[in-house]
C-alpha cells in the first residue's frame, strides 16, 4: 500500500492507493482539517487507524520548500519531518517534496477529463514539460524524461525578476520598484500579485475608483476575488479591475513562455493553481497566447507549444502517490 498526502495550511487530504491500480485510483480517501491535530504523525496515525494493510512507502506533498527532509507550512504551526514519520508508519519508507513537484509529478497520469486544452500544439514524445501555478502565489516546476519515465523537479522560477514586455508593465515595475527592492513574478502574477496591479492602475492611470469596489475592498482580508469578481460583473464590469485582471493575463502569458523557452518544454505546459480554472473563458481569448508566443524568432516554437489548464484539484495527491510509487 501507498500512503500519499496534499498537506495544506486549512486542509490535509490523505489516501491510500496501489501499485497495480496507479496514482489516479485512490482506494481510501480522506479530508482533514489541519488546526484539529498536532501534527502530521498525529494525523497519519488517525488515517491509518481504520485500514490494516501495512504501508509500503508514503510522500507527502507540502506547500513550501523542504530541505533535508524538513518543511514547514504557511499558515499552520507544524515541522514537518520525514523520520518521525518512519516511526508513525512502523518503518515506511517516507518522502516530503514541495507541493508544485507533486502537481508536475501528476501530470503523466492526467486524463482527458482533467483537463482544459488552450492550444493543442505538438507535444514531442519525451519532451520536457513545464507547470506554472498561480494561485496565492506562483509555483512553478518541470519535467524531464529518464529511463522511459517523467521525474519532476522542484523550482523557485516564481521569485526571478519581473521583465516587463509592454509600456504598461513597465509603468508596473517602476511603480513597485519604488516599494521593493526586487520585483518578482509572483508580486504581480498570483493572487498577491493582483492586488500590486489594481493599486498600480488606481494610483497611477485611472487615478480613481469606484465606490462600489472601494466599499467592497475596505470588508476583507484578501481583495483578488473582489478585483476579479469586479472584471468578470456582466451587467456592470469596473473599468479598473477589468484593465487589472488583462494586464495580469498579459504577465502570466509572457511567463508560461518563460518557463517554457528554458526548459524547453516540447513536451507542453500546464497551468496548475487556483486561478486559471476560474478563469478559463478569460484565459481562451487571443491575448494569452499572444502574450506567450510573443518570444520573436521563437514565435514559431511557441505555437508549437501545448497548452493546458489542470482542473482536477487533487493533481497534488495524485502526484504524490506517484512520486512513491518511482522511489
């Protein structure tokens, strides 16, 4: 049996899957909520509890970096560590890999059902594939063929330097260069990021706002889904969060390039994250493509490019499993 786990700062999805019916077929899932237990082992040990098959290997999917087998979480006042886990799993052989790993570690197992093509392309066999993730911030990772199989690996490619491609985006830099010392991708291509971007507008091209959204702002913690409900208001879109949410489609264009010009992702790219799903109708006009075509004597490479939006939202628990299941 294999143990695989999506810990997040709210929830905590385990499940229990087996070789010969792969990472896609869990035969035991649960949901956790995080705060409830101690930590991990704690949680683990509860799971267990209920099943008496012995547990092979088991990899737990962590949203931040881990290093020498240890992570912490956002959010959530647990170390993570992979040998008292050992302990819990009487003896399990236990992996932690970052959260963006076990989306892109997934991804050879996705099926049609999960999700949304953008530009079909011309995936080469073998090629390397590219994730990019925006969600509350901006994951990224890839994928490399080895031994007639894909292995994915870790990045950070969401905190290298912002390059802007267009009068406005530039405007953009020089406005958060004035607040930062360094502007990443993440501050303007992510759910923090959009906020970066609907100030840049308000302060400095539309020099006002509407009430409305102003009043809708001042009553919660995180303005995105205020800013974006705003663009996507059919009968009364506001002016300034529809130029926000182009512009941040325009950014997150150039990136998947990005991404996909040096990994050289022949083999397609995937959108993973909390956003791009609920912006598929937004994310299907011109613009985005245009935007991530826009590479000059590459363009043509870039058409050639897949395109995909992962809609399944347990791809990190699926990858999870498959990532024990190579170890």
């Amino acid at each position: 049996m294999i143990l695989a786990g999506d810990i997040g700062g709210t929830k905590t999805n385990l499940a229990l899957f087996e070789r010969k019916t792969g990472p896609h077929a869990p035969l035991a899932e649960q949901s956790f909520v995080s705060v409830q237990y101690s930590g991990l082992e704690a949680m683990v040990q509860a799971f267990c509890a209920r099943y008496s098959q012995p547990i092979e290997a088991a990899c737990f999917g962590v949203a931040g970096p881990v290093v020498h087998g240890r992570a912490t979480i956002t959010n959530l006042p647990w170390v993570i560590a992979a040998e008292p886990l050992v302990g819990a799993l009487a003896g399990a052989q236990v992996t932690l890999i970052n959260d963006l790993q076990a989306i892109a570690q997934a991804v050879p197992y996705l099926e049609a059902t999960d999700v949304a093509t953008l530009n079909s392309g011309e995936a080469l066999e073998g090629g390397a594939i590219a994730v990019i993730a925006p969600g509350t911030g901006l994951g990224e990772a890839f994928l490399t063929w080895d031994q007639g199989r894909y292995r994915a690996h870790p990045s950070e490619g969401g905190h290298s330097s912002f390059a802007p491609t267009t009068k406005t985006e530039a405007g953009l830099l020089s406005y958060l260069l004035e607040a930062h010392h360094h502007v990443s991708y993440e501050r303007v291509c992510s759910g923090m990021g959009i906020p970066n971007i609907y100030a840049y507008f308000r302060e400095r091209v539309f020099k006002h706002e509407s009430p409305q959204i102003a009043e809708r702002l001042a009553q919660v913690s995180d303005p995105t889904p205020v800013i974006v409900a705003g663009a996507l208001d059919g009968a009364m879109p506001c002016p300034l969060c529809v130029a926000t949410l182009d512009c941040f489609i325009g950014i997150l264009g150039s990136e998947i390039g990005n991404l996909a010009m040096k990994v050289m992702a022949t083999g397609g790219v995937y959108l993973g994250g909390g956003i791009p799903p609920r912006l598929l109708p937004q994310l299907r006009q011109p613009p985005l493509l245009e935007a991530m075509r826009n590479k000059g004597r590459f363009r043509g490479l870039m058409e050639r490019i897949p395109l995909h939006v992962i809609l399944n939202p347990k791809t990190a628990l699926y990858g999870a499993a498959a990532y024990a299941m190579m170890e």
